[in-house]
C-alpha cells in the first residue's frame, strides 16, 4: 500500500485521541512524550482523530479536543486543516480488507462480546460459513507465532497473538472497524515511524505488528510505551475525571503551563512540579532520543 503523506526520511508520529471525551491530564502526558520526543528528535507530529466507533464519538468531544490542544499549545503538523479522521476513511479500511481477503482467512462471526468473555476470541465461527450481514462482524485468522519488539521505554518485549486475542476483529457487529484494524492500516497508509502512547496499550503492539505483516506491511514502525498517571487507588484516569479533565483545570484558573507541568510531575518526567510552556517539552528528552543507529524505518 501507498503512503498517503509525503515522507520526509524523519521522525513522524502521531497524537490519536478517541473523540469520546474531553481531554484530561492522562492524555497531556501523551502530548508531552509525543511532542517532546518528536521535537527533539527534528520529527513531525500528525493529528488523528480516532472516531472509528461511531457510537461513542460525538462531534462536541472532537471540537474540545482540538481547542483544548491547542490552548495548551501543542500544534501538529499534519492532519488538522482539514482534520483527519477514522471516519472518513472507511473506503480506505474497506480497500485494505479487500487486500487481506485473497491471503487470509476473513470470515463472519456473530459472536457478542458477552460470547467471548475475556479478551480471547476462541474461533467458534470460523469455519462456520457464515454469510455477511447486518448485525455480524468481521474477523480474520490470526496464525500461530510470536511477535517481538524493542520498547524504546520498556526494553525487549514478546507476544503472541494468538495465544493472547485469537482472531482479530477487524469489523465489529455494529459496522464499526475496529480500533486495532484502523489504527494498524491508519500507521502504514501515514508513514508513522515512530508510535508513542501509554502502556495500557502495549498488549496490542504484538496483534498490531502482526495485522501489519498480513496487510504486506515490510517496515515496522518504532514503539515506546509511557507510564501512566494512576488514581491513589491504581486505576487509569477517565475521561469523566472532575478532577484531572483540561476543563476543569482551565476554569479553575490554571494556565497551561502549570497543567503540563502538573502532568510531567505526575509521571515522574520532572522531580518538581513547575511551569512548562508546550514548546519547552522538547526540552524533557533531549538525552532520551533513540540513538542514531536505531534507524527510522521509512
Ligand atoms: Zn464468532
């Protein structure tokens, strides 16, 4: 498949927010090592909305995220005028679907969530036969194997996608492609070198690689998992978070210096908390960068 964006033979990754919320102090952290790797390494940053579940975006959620972001004063480069999003790219899902067909196994599944319970799907309906319609979804055999990779954060990590998801859901029952399909055919199309988010998200980089590989993908982007802010209780944030939303923060009077420092402090990028204006992040991982012979794999 083609890349969609020029490629500049530098760093580019990506800032991918789900339209499903308002912006809280977890997703300033991810601004933070997005922006402040990208801008210390000379790369670019590619906004893009992640709206590919149609059910639980709203156009409110995707207006506060792009003034919230830019209040804050991260700009990207690519993928705001015109915004880029999932949900206009559904021919582009459906091409790559097309792609996969001829090589994998694609088949029908009814299954519901409840069906699955837990996050490995069993292959009840492979080789069921089922015809496409409303109301099913779309899976596709995912081969024995394991797949490794180097975290730029977390070191030398293996997964086996098989053992761990089973068969990829590629469209859900309600039409919608899945987050793992669009994300893993969005990196490619883009040219992403380099993928920076949170480590709740690092068990899917083994069933992402893979998805890449059976899509003909030959370059395999870079990773690096950051930690994430937890509640006193060990809990992710939420996007209902009083507490830790950028609105919130703003009306109380805060600028947005002191919520991106108060988000670098509560991941440990820096041992007090203080003021750092969005273009001083960089600043945070100048000694972080991969190294020169980590090569970009453009
Ligand atoms: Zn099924």
């Amino acid at each position: 498949m083609q890349n969609e964006f020029p490629i500049y033979h530098q760093m580019l990754t990506r800032y991918a927010p789900s339209p499903t919320g308002h912006l809280h102090l977890g997703h300033v952290v991810n601004a933070i090592y997005v922006w402040g790797w990208a801008r210390a390494a000379g790369g670019r940053v590619l906004l893009r909305m992640e709206d590919h579940d149609r059910i639980r975006c709203r156009p409110e959620y995707e207006s506060s995220i792009v003034e919230d972001l830019a209040w804050l004063g991260f700009e990207p480069d690519e993928g705001l005028h015109p915004l880029l999003r999932q949900s206009d790219r559904r021919d582009v899902y459906q091409d790559a679907l097309d792609r996969l067909r001829p090589t994998h196994h694609v088949y029908v599944c009814e299954c519901s969530r409840k069906h699955v319970a837990g996050e490995r799907y069993d292959g009840f309906c492979r080789n069921r036969g089922l015809i496409d319609a409303s109301g099913r979804g779309l899976r596709v055999r995912v081969g024995e194997g394991i797949e490794r990779f180097h975290d730029l954060l977390l070191g030398p990590n293996e997964q086996e996608p098989a053992r761990q998801c089973g068969d990829l859901l590629l469209r859900d029952r309600d039409g919608n492609w899945t987050y793992q399909f669009a994300v893993t055919v969005d990196d490619m199309l883009q040219g992403i070198t380099d993928v920076i988010r949170g480590e709740d998200l690092v068990s899917s980089t083994g069933r992402q690689l893979r998805l890449r590989q059976m899509l003909g993908g030959s370059k395999r982007p870079r990773f690096a998992h950051h930690p994430l802010i937890l509640k006193p209780g060990g809990e992710k944030l939420s996007k209902s978070a009083a507490d830790t939303g950028v609105r919130q923060l703003r009306q109380s009077g805060l600028t947005p210096e002191e919520v991106i420092g108060r988000a670098a402090f509560a991941v440990g990028l820096i041992a007090q908390s203080r003021p750092i204006a969005a273009r001083e992040v960089r600043d945070l991982f100048q000694d972080r960068i991969p190294s020169p012979e980590s090569q970009i794999p453009v």
